[in-house]
C-alpha cells in the first residue's frame, strides 16, 4: 500500500497540520484529523475563469458489456436494491487499466450507486487520484465550497465540533436536514460519474441517502411523461454563491443559471430520467410561478417519497463511493453529535450536455 498522504513531509502538510493542530488545543483529546493534508481550505482571493463547454464522449459507451476487465470470479457483488446501488468487493480501484475504467463508467450507470470497501485510494496521493477521476470528465473545481490547498479539484466534506458549514447552509431550525440534490446541476455541463471517499467517519450515522432518477421517471404514467418530455428547467448557482459570499467565504466564479431538460437520456444506458432536485432546480422555462411551482413541488415529493427507490449508503474504512450523477439524487444525513468529526472528498467530473428525452429515443 502506498505510504499515506498525512504523513508526508512536503510543506503543505506541515503548514495545514500546524494549523489543525492550533484549533484542537482546546480539545487536548482530540488528535485531529487523520488526513490533515485534506483539512478545508479557503481562499477569498482564488479565483476560476467562467466554464466554457467542450466536447465528450462517455467512458460507458466504449465498455464491453460483459465487463471482463473490472467484474471477474474473485469479485463479490451485491445488489442493494433492483434499482439502485451495488456494494463491491474485490476490485481495487486504483489497479483498473483504462479498459476497466471504461466498463467502471458504464457499470455506474448501470447501477446509478456503487460502494467498493476495503480500498488504498485514500493513500494514493492527490496527483493519483485525480489521475483516475479524469479518466471520467475535465473535474469541476467548486466555486465556494472547500477545497484542498494547492488542488482545487477536491470538494472537501467536513464536520467537527467547530465546523457544520451544512447545518448552516440548509438551514438550522429545520425539523429535518435532508436535502436532495445532485451536484452542481447549473453547470452547462453537470458532473456524471463521481468519486467520494471517507477519511473519518462517526462509528454510527453519516450516512448518504440515494434515489434513482431513473426509477422516479419510470413510476410516472405514460400521459405524465410525455407532458414532462420536452420541458426545460433551470437550475441556479446563486443562492449558493450569495451564501458564501455574506459569511465572507469565496466566490471563486460568478454564478450562472443554465437551462436543461426536465427529463435527459443516459448516453450510455438509453435510460431516460427525471432531472430536477430542490437544491438547484428553481423554475419551468415557460410557466407561470405558481404552475412551476406546483409542478416542480410535485416532482420534488415523489422522488423524496419514494422509499423503493431509495437506499441508505453506509460507510466503514476504506470505502470509495462512486455515484452517477446524471441519474440519481442524493442527500447528506446529519444524525450524529456534533463533537464528532466526519471527513470526506469528493472528486466531481463533468459530462456531456444534458440530452433532452423525446418520444423517439
């Protein structure tokens, strides 16, 4: 196994440690994080030029079907749910040739959420991680939320007794703190398969809710979708920008608000799913407020609903979660003490222009 980052000596380990260090003294008991080199970073001055949109193919549509170079008699899968999520072992991630990441792109798809345990990819290093998720997309690098110094391809998910940017961010006198969202949907091109992976997690809760887009659309009677299909939403970065902005963190990008198809087709699949979520989607191009929000309500409640077609990820040390963007949505649970740390990354490539759903594909 590769050495792990935390403890490399280069200077931004050091200097990030120190930093870690000086906000534990008052909890002499708590050693920090294990992987300070990911501690959240801000930095209101760092900025990113405006997304411009490029061409895509994805890996999925060049993966042999039979899968040979990722599934093989050693590896162990199990399905979660008929319509969502895979729990894998077996793989080792960080080995897959460019053939098995092809077939790892369709498989996502596939499956929409798959959890490979027993990983080294927290060990690998920044540059091998990002080397691996590229193989998926240009990575979005965030607009406001932490990143990693010197990488601003990481998302960085983190919680201790000092920090709960999420309870904040949905809002604190909330009865319930879910919130189903699919990452940064207002990009032009919004993410496709994405990695996530745990560095400490409580012993109990912190878990991810999931849903598939894909089975949400399937429920709707035929009448429904063909009224759906053509439709477009869209879907706005502001709130998030003008949230980070009043508290003083960066706005690294200027927020846009970008058009796209109530229902889209998976390129790789053919599938066709629902695209909407609350944290982004905010109106029906063409209707009137109160028929848009009638019927983005509606949309937002079945698929917050639907309770067979959602699944509870869980996660132990080692865990990599790679989900598909495109066609599923998913939510933070935020069930456990504040006094206990919960450190994540995640790695967000981007893909293809959402493809609107007709009647003929």
């Amino acid at each position: 196994m590769a050495p792990s980052i935390a403890e490399k000596p280069t200077d931004i380990v050091e200097n990030v440690t120190a930093e870690v260090k000086k906000l534990n003294v008052q909890n002499s008991a708590d050693a920090g994080p294990s992987y300070p080199f990911y501690y959240p970073y801000f930095d209101v001055n760092e900025k990113f030029t405006p997304t411009e949109v490029f061409d895509f193919t994805d890996p999925g549509t060049r993966a042999n079907p039979a899968k040979p170079n990722l599934l093989n008699e050693n590896v162990k899968v199990h399905n979660i749910s008929p319509y969502i999520g895979s729990e894998i072992r077996g793989v080792q991630l960080s080995q897959l040739s460019k053939e098995g990441l092809d077939e790892l792109a369709l498989l996502t798809a596939e499956r929409k959420v798959l959890f490979f345990r027993d990983q080294d990819f927290k060990d690998l290093g920044p540059d091998r991680q990002i080397e691996i998720a590229r193989h998926f997309g240009p990575i979005q690098r965030h607009p406001t939320s932490p990143n990693v110094k010197g990488y601003p391809e990481f998302h960085v998910v983190y919680r201790d007794a000092d920090k709960d940017r999420f309870r904040e961010y949905v809002g604190g006198d909330r009865i319930n703190l879910t919130s189903w969202h699919s990452d940064v949907s207002y990009e032009k091109q919004p993410p496709g398969t994405t990695f996530f992976f745990i560095l400490d997690q409580p012993q109990t809760g912190g878990d991810t809710l999931f849903l598939s887009q894909v089975e949400a659309y399937n429920r709707l009677s035929p009448e429904f979708k063909k009224r759906l299909e053509g439709l477009r939403a869209v879907h706005s970065a502001v709130a998030q920008a003008e949230y980070s902005r009043q508290r003083g963190g960066p706005v690294r990008r200027e927020p846009i608000e970008t058009e796209h198809p109530l229902v889209r087709v998976h390129p790789a699949t053919g599938e066709k799913a629902l695209y909407v979520n609350q944290g982004f989607t905010r109106h029906i191009v063409g209707f009137k407020k109160e028929e848009s929000d009638f019927l983005l309500q509606f949309l937002f409640d079945h698929i917050a609903k639907g309770a067979d077609f959602q699944i509870r990820a869980t996660y132990e040390p080692g865990t990599v979660v790679i989900w598909d963007n495109r066609v599923t949505a998913h939510s933070a649970t935020r069930d456990f003490d504040s006094s206990i740390r919960r450190h994540a990354v995640r790695l967000t490539p981007q893909a293809e222009v959402p493809i609107p759903a007709t009647e003929s594909n």
